[in-house]
C-alpha cells in the first residue's frame, strides 16, 4: 500500500503543502487579514486622536496617551482649522480641483474607449498605440514646457489650468483600461442593439456604461485618489488663491512652531475625504481593475 494513502480508511493523505495551503485559505488567512487590515489603519486612528490632542501636550508623548488620559482631547484644534482661513479656502479648491478632474476623465475616457473597442475608423489601431505610449510619459517631463503654455494663455495659477493638466495625465490611463473592459463584452450585445435601430449614443448610454460601472468606478477612485492627494501639480500650476489643501498644509508646516494645533486636524481632514471614498467603492474598484486589466 502506498505511503500517501490512509491506512484506516483507505483516503489518499494530502501532502504538507497541500495542507498548508488548505489550512492558510481558511480562518488562519481571514485572521492575518484583520490583523494587517488593523495594522494599516493604527497611523489614521493615531492621526485622529492627535487632531483632538491638546498642542501643549504633544511633546509629553506620542498620541498613545491620550487614551490613558482622556483629558488631553479637546475641540480646540477643529475651532483653530476653522477659523484658519487658508486651509478651509484650499480644501474647497481641493474639491473644484478633484470633482471636474474625475468627471470629465471618466466622460471622455469612457467615449474614447468605447469607439476604440466598438467603431471602426481609419487609424483607429494606430492611435491607441499612441494612448499606450502616453502611459510611459512622465508627468516631471511636461511641467516646464506646460507652464509656458500657460503663461502664454495667461490662465497661470488659475484652479483650471490644474484641472486640464490633471485631466490630460489621466485620460491615456482612462482610455486603456476602459477599452479593454469594453472589449471584453461580447459583441452579439451591441450588434443587436444595432439591429433594433439604436444609434451608436444609444448604445454607449444605456448599453455601455451600465455593464461597464465596475470599470468606471474603479477609474474614478483611481483619478479622485490621484488628484485629491496630489502636491507636485499643485504646487507648480496653482498660487495663493488657487492652492489645495496638500499645499497649504506644506506651507503651514514651515511653520510648524506657530501652527501646530492645525497641521493634525488639517491632515486628517485631508485623508478622510479619499479614506471614506476608496472604503465606499472599494467593491467596484477590485471588480473593475481585475476585468479591465485582461480582455
């Protein structure tokens, strides 16, 4: 009788590796998974009770002990981030930054990447090799003949010249992952539709975009996260009056001695926005990167 077969019962023994494998995939990996998943959020749980933290107490020990003394949290900070002029005028020029960012990259990258996938017209093949070359540029390469450009428009500083950057750096990323997912439904679908005397809008509008949400979610997460969290645009296309809130907190720290009771609630104030949209569709973003990422 062979090794690998149970003695008792006649079963084949599983290998070591097998059962490790088995054993892994089971309650051992949800664990480990909560563990990790509580591990990465310690450092926004410690900014929040930092940002309620009384300044005067941040040199006696790291946040840690505000939970051993309740009384060091205080609403004062949150009072100071209000009355804080720039920080409130820059999160608000966060928000007409990311929310036409976002919306018109999905717009336009959606309809780019529906008459990649389904029209047929001359050169088509040859111009998403070139959306494909985009995606190797880098952003560093396009700051300095962009800002000339802007300059000689004079929309220098403004909230849209950042806004047409962003959108510009997006959309080959946007047109390449939604003409892949678009590609990927089966053709009798739209060809049917057709049939039936739907024009090609029709078809995008109440064909397309319902079986591509998945891939239209994840893509707006992506470019939300991207744009809200970013510094090196803003700091290069944006000025006083048109900065968001990662450049006033950059300006706030070098003044880290009299602005401290600000710079925590800032910060989270910052990360929350990103933090609560990437939990909400967080769903849709795994579904959309797996199905657009292959055909």
């Amino acid at each position: 009788m062979s090794a690998s077969t149970d003695i008792v019962t006649g079963r084949a023994r599983r290998s070591l590796p097998a059962r490790i494998a088995a054993l892994a995939s089971g309650g051992v990996l949800r664990i480990a998974l909560i563990v990790i998943a509580l591990i990465w959020l310690v450092p926004t749980f410690g900014l929040l009770v930092e940002s309620f933290r009384d300044p005067a107490e941040y040199a006696n020990g790291g946040w840690w002990q505000a939970l051993a003394h309740p009384a060091q949290l205080t609403v004062a900070n949150y009072d100071a981030l209000v009355s804080n002029h720039s920080i409130i005028s820059s999160f608000y020029n966060t928000i007409k930054i990311s929310v036409p960012a976002t919306l018109l990259v999905v717009i336009i990258g959606a309809a780019a990447g529906y008459a990649f996938a389904w029209i047929d017209f001359p050169g088509r093949d040859w111009l998403f090799l070139l959306v494909i070359g985009l995606l190797v540029i880098p952003i560093q390469i396009a700051l300095i003949p962009v800002v000339k450009l802007y300059s000689l428009l004079g929309v220098s500083g403004s909230i849209g010249s950042v806004v047409v950057f962003h959108v510009a750096f997006g959309l080959p990323f946007a047109i390449f992952l939604l003409r892949n997912f678009f590609a990927g439904i089966p053709r009798d679908l739209p060809e049917a539709a057709r049939m039936d005397g739907a024009s090609e809008g029709r078809i995008f509008f109440r064909l397309i975009l319902p079986l591509g949400l998945p891939a239209i979610a994840s893509l707006a997460i992506f470019q939300f996260l991207w744009v809200w969290n970013d510094l090196l645009v803003a700091l290069v296309f944006s000025n006083q009056s048109s900065e968001p809130i990662t450049v006033a907190l950059a300006s706030q720290t070098r003044q880290f001695g009299s602005s401290v009771d600000i710079l925590a609630p800032g910060a989270f104030l910052s990360l929350v926005v990103p933090l609560v949209v990437f939990l909400a569709f967080q769903r849709f973003f795994v579904q959309g990167v797996m199905a657009g990422s292959v055909k």
